[in-house]
C-alpha cells in the first residue's frame, strides 16, 4: 500500500479526440502515459496529452504559464453548452490578442468609434476536450501553439496586463477593513506589499483599482437598501404564501440577519434534504455582510438551491440563527450531512442545532489554501506532495491513512507544521476513510464540487444591489431550474445501453434515474475484473484479479436480503460497489434488493416499484385496459360510456394520490420491471438497451394524411389495428393506443418498444 501512495499514478486508457472543420491545425495524438495535473505547476509547458481535473486547474496552469512567457490569455470558443445535454466538452484558451475587432453599428445605425485594440490576430492557443472514463471525467490538452506574431512583455509589466489586474475576494475585504481604520489608499497598498512579500509596484492591481472598489462602497445606501429589501420580501410574501423569510433588527433597527427561501426550494429539501452543503465563504463587500447559500444534489446529479442568509457578523450566535430559521422553514427536518467550509464557529453551531447532523469541511475549500501554505515551503516538491496528499484523501482504510499520514509528514519534513497539524487534529471532518459511512450524494468529488461552485457563482452574479437581491437569485434558480428540466427530458429521450446484459442492469436501469444508472453501470462494468473468494456461508473477498492479497470484506444475508461491504461505498453515494455486484452476480441474485435502491435515486416518488405483487397487479391493469378498448369501440354509446368512467376514475386516484396538479418536477417516474420489453439491436455484437422516450412521439410531429369521416365515425381507424404487446385492437395504431399514452407506465420514458 505504501509503495503505491509513493509513486505517481500513471493510466493508459485513451479515448479517441474529436475534430471539427473549425479546429485549429494541430497534433492531435496523446502519449501512452500522461500526467494528471491537478494543480498550477509554473515549471511545466503544456503538452499534448496533459490532463486536468477540471477547466479551472487547465486554466490556471495556461494561465501561469502565459504569465511567465509574458502574455495573458482568455477563453474563447467552447463545444456544447453548460447544463445542456453532455455539457462543455470542449474549451479552447487563446492569447489576449488573439482574434480581430469588430465594429459594431450603434443604435441609431451610426458606426462607434474606432477605438484602439490590442487584438493582432495572434494565432497561440491551448485547447482541452473533456474525457469521461470510468474514474472520473477529466480535461486533456489536444492542441498547443506557443507563436506570437506580437512582442511579449517584460517580466515587469506582465503584472500590468488587465488579465493579471485582479483582485481576490480575501484582498476586497482587507481594503475594506482598512478603509474602516481609515488608512489611506498608498498606506493600503504599502501594507498589502509587505504582507504578500511583494516588490514595490508588484501587486496584481493598482492603485486605479483600489479607488475605484472604495467609490464603489460608497456609492450604496446600506441602510435604505436594507429596507427595500424587506419590503421585497414582505410584497413576495403576499404574492406567494408558500415563500418564506425571516430576519432580525439590532439595537439601531439595523438589518442584521435575514434568511429566506422559495416555495419550490422547501420541495426540493423535502425530497433531497438529505444531503446539503452551506456555502459561507462569499460576501457582499459593498454590505459587509455575509452571504451564506444553501444547495443540494436532486436524483438526477443536478444542484437544487435551498436557501440564502445575510449575516452582519460571523460568530456562534449569527450561523446558530441561520441553522435555526433554516430548519423553521423546512420543518424542522434536518440533513443527514452537511459540508461546510473550515470555519470554527460554524462548526460549533451546526454541533448545537444540529447534533444528529454529521458535518464535513469542503475539500475544495481546503485545498484552495494549499498554495498559500505549502508553496513557498515546499518549492519544487510542492506538485509532489499534492498528489501524495490526493492520494491519501482517498483511501479507505483509516489505517492506511495513519500511516501514509506519518510516512508523508516524515518524507517532506513537516513536523511541527501548524497547518499540518491542524489537517490532522481536523482529519474526521475532511479525510474520506473516516467519512465514507456517510451519505453525501457525490457531493465530495470534484465534479460535484465544480457543479456546486459554478452554480453558486451564478448565483453571486446576481447581486448587484441589496434592495432586489431576493428577486435577482429567484429568477437566477428559476433559470437554472428550466436548463435542469430540459437536461433532463433529454435523459429521458435518450437511450440508456446496456452493456452487459446482465438482468442486474435490466433491474436497475427500470428503476433509476439515468443519472443513478450510470453510476451503478460504471461498477457493474467493472465487477467481472474482480475475484470473489468465499470465506464461509455468508462472508467473501473481493480483490482485483491482479492482487494476491488484501480487498474487500463482503458480508451477503441471502435470507434477509442483507450485504454490505467494508468499502462503505453504497453508504457514501447509495450506489452499490463493483464488489457487492460481483458477489451477486456469483450467488445467482438477479436482482438488486428493494432496499438498496435508495429512493432518492429512483424515479417513483412512492415506494419501491420492483416487487413481484406490483408487477402483477401491473399486468392485470394491462389485461383490463386491453378488453375495456375491445368491449369499448363496438359502439359509441359503449365508447361514451368507458370515457365517462375512465374520467371518473381518474379523478379519484389523483384524489387518493394527494397530488391532483402536481407535474413530477423532481421525481422520476419508472415503470415496472415488467412493463419494459429490451430491444435488440442487431450488430457483430448483442447490444440490449431501452429505449428512453416514447417512440412514437415523433410520428406525431410529421404530416399525417387527412382522415375521411362518416357520421362523425373515423373510416381510417376502423381499418388499423395496433401492434403494441398486449393490446393487438383494432380502432388505432401504436402512435394513439392507451397503453402507449398512460403517464403512469410511460412518464419516465421507458417504453414498451
């Protein structure tokens, strides 16, 4: 174990790249062995096959490379769409002055002044396409060109270019501490240069920006604001019943806190709450105050947005009365886990009103302060021990943690570290081995994490004035909420393959969201490379079939239906682990067990859809639909008859329901295992998929002959007959029969075809 946590990872499996006519002319190829970059390394140049965990790090390690070449970088065109289909999959950086100016006509047709550009059509350019292997999805360098047909600058104006005048949220709230003191601006900046150990002249802004964010502050009316802003809330109050806030005054009738959330979002906690992540680390500076933002994951992988709070102070008592009114507006349901960012006061809050509330630190905010801590002492081995520190947040043995903690504290001499110390007095709040008991919805992983980050950050650009922040973040949710519906109807309407035929899958994918069904595909692919070894009755060891020692400890109750496993892994993520599938498969169980298809991964609202008796009654709904058509279509008087009580009948089961108009907004409704029928596509090899979506939709956009009528009676239906399983009457074809229309059996989009 401890020779691997030493040596770097290295991965072979390739995909092939992508082109378009668009594409800039370039290599295309990847070496056999590639590098995961997980953070900025300024010592490196970019190369063909060189791979990030995200857009952000390949964006920063160009970054700093163009800022010690002496150009800055943008980003420039993208593949696909974020929250579309796939999303981006691809993400092209070009130099500053890559490109032409355009002039664009003014309103009143008149040409705008030909203004000055720094744009010279330079050709460099680094570009990164997305790669999901089974792992995790992950961005490769597939094309690079360093040619300037510019000057570049010198290493003393690098810093001057505007990509580099930037100015962090922990620098906004120094100088606004500092103008409170009431320093000057060039006492600001003389301070800030000693702090960051910076030349004279050498931070990433000037003094232009500093004076510029200062009349910004002033430039707000914090107090009229404040009330505008509760007088928002009180009108949408009026307007909504279902929307909910609360605040409270100081002593000077000051806005001090005030929490709010919508009417849709209580829905989303109550289906997903499970599971929620309290993003404190933002702030409106203009305000001082605190912007704290609640957010989930839903059953299709998409962020859902909870709740918002300002807070004039950050201690124990403001984040107690957060968490207070937030359980107030859920009903007092609290989430099983909760991350949040490494704040002591936090922690102890969440301790007090949350005591059954397992709390983790977000690891993205926790190594987002790594540069800070550990570049400078480390140097040349910072990038090495990152990958090590990677490596060890990993594992799953807390053993292992121990010791392959001591091994890289003793490795890169860091005793006596205050922030190593601290990472490891913290350790059951952040490190995985001691996490993995608990349910967090893949909200620990990096995608997840960027997902998060991204949607906050949506939601942040948002706020331009206090007086109507709580519209502007309702119509930033309530945009996202449409992108998440239309991603996904195109889950539902594409289709799910299976690839291994196993009924396992035929299982799972009738009953999980896509979403889900492609977590559980993901180990049910790779369960066959795994051995299983029986120990006795009812325990087994799994390992990879290249180990000779060590795996998985499996425990399998057939009896009771009962297995679990010490990777932790379905108690993580509620997605069952290549282990448990492979004792499974081995012991001849076909399907997954009731209870280990979490219902906040399944499609149905309601309970469980997979047992035999459902299945059955199923079938004999089927049956009656079948001959109530053929008694029905006789006469009409037989047909007004049917329709009548059909009506009827419907109202009453959305009466017993207690949902008479409500749309399955974040439920995911799917058909019993046996209303589904696999297709066959036929190819050298047997391919079993769904088909996801109802067909015969699409018969309906085109253009239909027109229909000849007698007496009100349709010549053409009397001579179809339909060709759906089960059904076989005359009077329609498969495009109008019932069966294909019930929401019931074909909401989700599993169809009978």
């Amino acid at each position: 174990m401890m020779s691997e946590l030493t040596s770097v990872m290295k991965e072979t499996s390739e995909n092939n790249t992508d082109s378009s006519p668009n594409d800039f002319g370039t290599i295309e190829e990847s070496p056999e062995e590639t590098i995961l970059s997980q953070q900025t390394s300024i010592n490196l140049v970019p190369f063909i096959g060189q791979r990030f965990v995200s857009q952000d790090a390949a964006y920063e390690f160009y970054c700093s490379f163009a800022k010690q070449c002496g150009f800055s970088i943008r980003r420039h065109r993208t593949r696909g769409k974020d929250g579309v289909g796939r999303g981006i999959t691809r993400r092209d950086f070009t130099c500053h002055r890559g490109g032409y100016p355009q002039i664009k006509p003014s309103d009143d047709g008149k040409l705008q002044r030909n203004r000055k550009s720094s744009r010279c059509g330079c050709q460099a350019f680094m570009r990164i396409v997305k790669r999901a292997d089974f792992d995790a999805p992950e961005w490769r360098i597939t094309g690079f060109s360093n040619i300037h047909n510019h000057e570049l600058s010198k290493s003393n104006d690098v810093q001057l270019l505007p990509a580099y005048c930037t100015m962090s949220a922990d620098d906004k709230s120094r100088i606004c501490m500092y103008a409170k003191a009431g320093m000057s601006v060039r006492q600001m900046l003389r301070l800030m240069e000693l702090e960051k150990g910076v030349k004279l002249g050498c931070l990433p802004f000037t003094e232009i920006d500093v004076r510029n964010l200062l009349q910004s502050f002033r430039r707000v009316d914090r107090d009229n604001d404040a009330i505008d802003l509760l007088k928002m809330c009180k009108d949408k109050k009026d307007r909504d019943p279902n929307f909910k806030y609360n605040f409270q005054l100081d002593a000077n009738n000051r806005l001090e806190c005030l929490a709010w959330s919508y009417a849709s979002s209580i829905r989303a906690y109550e289906a997903f709450g499970d599971a929620a992540v309290f993003d404190t680390t933002h702030r409106l500076e203009a305000y001082d105050m605190i912007l704290g933002i609640w957010v989930g994951v839903d059953n299709h992988g998409m962020n859902c947005f909870f709740g918002c709070v300002l807070l004039r102070d950050e201690n124990v008592q403001s984040f107690s009365w957060a968490l207070k009114t937030f359980l107030g507006f859920m009903n007092g349901k609290a989430p099983g886990t909760i991350l949040t960012d490494q704040n002591m006061w936090l922690k102890e809050a969440v301790a007090d009103q949350m005591p059954r509330t397992k709390q983790a630190f977000c690891i993205w905010h926790i190594v987002a302060k790594f540069s800070d801590w550990f570049s400078a002492l480390l140097g040349p081995r910072y990038d090495k021990w990152k990958a090590y520190f990677y490596q060890l947040y990993h594992l799953h043995s807390e053993e292992d943690f121990e010791e392959g903690w001591r091994e890289m504290v003793r490795m890169y001499g860091l005793n006596g570290n205050k922030h190593i110390n601290s990472l490891y007095m913290l350790r059951m709040f952040w490190a995985l081995p001691y996490l993995r008991s608990y349910f967090f919805a893949g909200m620990t992983s990096t995608i997840q994490s960027e997902a998060v980050s991204a949607y906050i950050q949506r939601i942040l650009c948002a706020q331009t004035n206090l007086d109507n922040l709580v519209e502007q973040v309702a119509a930033i949710v309530e945009l996202k909420d449409e992108a998440g519906g239309n991603q996904k109807l195109q889950q539902k309407i594409r289709k799910v393959t299976l690839k291994t035929g196993s009924p396992i899958e035929s299982h799972a994918a009738s009953v999980l969201t896509p979403y889900a069904f492609t977590k559980l595909q993901e180990e049910l692919v790779l369960a066959p490379q795994y051995a299983s070894l029986m120990l006795d009755e009812n325990y087994f060891i799994v390992r990879h079939h290249t180990q000779m020692e060590g795996g998985c400890k499996v425990l399998w109750i057939p009896q009771d239906e009962f297995i679990s496993c010490s990777c932790h892994q379905f108690e993580f993520s509620g997605i069952l682990c290549r282990h448990i599938l492979r004792v499974l498969s081995n012991n001849n169980c076909f399907h997954i067990p009731d209870r280990y298809l979490p219902l906040r991964w399944c499609g149905a609202k309601s309970s469980v859809r997979t047992s035999r008796e459902y299945s059955g009654k199923v079938q004999l709904l089927q049956s009656m639909v079948s001959s109530l058509i053929s008694e029905s279509v006789e006469s009409e008087v037989c047909l007004d008859v049917a329709c009548d009580q059909i009506g009827a009948a419907i109202s009453r089961i959305k009466e017993v329901s207690g949902h008479p108009h409500e749309t399955d907004e974040i439920g995911y409704n799917s058909p019993p295992e046996s209303s589904i029928l696999p297709e066959v596509e036929e190819s050298d090899s047997i391919v079993h998929g769904f088909a996801v979506g109802n067909p015969h939709e699409s018969i309906a956009a085109g253009k239909m002959k027109e229909r000849r009528t007698r007496d009100g009676v349709d010549l053409y239906s009397k001579r179809r007959r339909c060709s759906v399983p089960c059904c076989g009457q005359l009077g329609h074809d498969t495009a109008e029969c019932p069966m294909m229309q019930g929401d019931d059996l074909n909401g989700d989009g599993l169809g009978f075809l």
